[in-house]
C-alpha cells in the first residue's frame, strides 16, 4: 500500500518522463530538419554552379544572328 507522497513522486516522475520524451522528439524533428535543409541548400547551390559552369564555358561573346533576303526575279 503506498502511501500519499510516494504517489506524488510517482506522477512527478512520470510527469518529468513524459516531458523528457517531448523534449527528445522536439530535438529529433529540429535536427532532421536541418539535415534536410542543409542538403536541399546543397542540392541548389550544385545545379546553379552546374549551370553557371557549363553555360558560360564559352569566352567568345555570343554573334548576332542576320538574315539576308535575297530577291530572285521571277517570269511570269
């Protein structure tokens, strides 16, 4: 039979356990999101440089492109 105060520490114990685990799951999901955000930064940061790299590979600036209409005489 247990008496008043050892069921006082038991639901204080139990109280301070379950905020623990909150506590616990609160870290995990920050520390995973985190994770994530800084390989999707990474992801972003690679395909822009990709890009950069292979787009301006060329030191030559580009050429206006003209178009010259040549009129031929036609007979009727």
């Amino acid at each position: 039979m247990a008496t008043t105060k050892r069921d006082r520490q038991r639901a204080n114990r139990e109280l301070r356990q379950a905020e623990l685990k909150k506590q616990q799951t609160r870290a995990a999901l920050k520390s995973r999101t985190i994770r994530w955000s800084k390989i999707g930064l990474v992801v972003i940061v690679l395909f822009v440089l990709s890009n950069w790299i292979f787009n301006s590979s060329s030191d030559e600036p580009a050429l206006p492109t003209t178009t010259t209409v040549v009129e031929t005489p036609t007979t009727p």
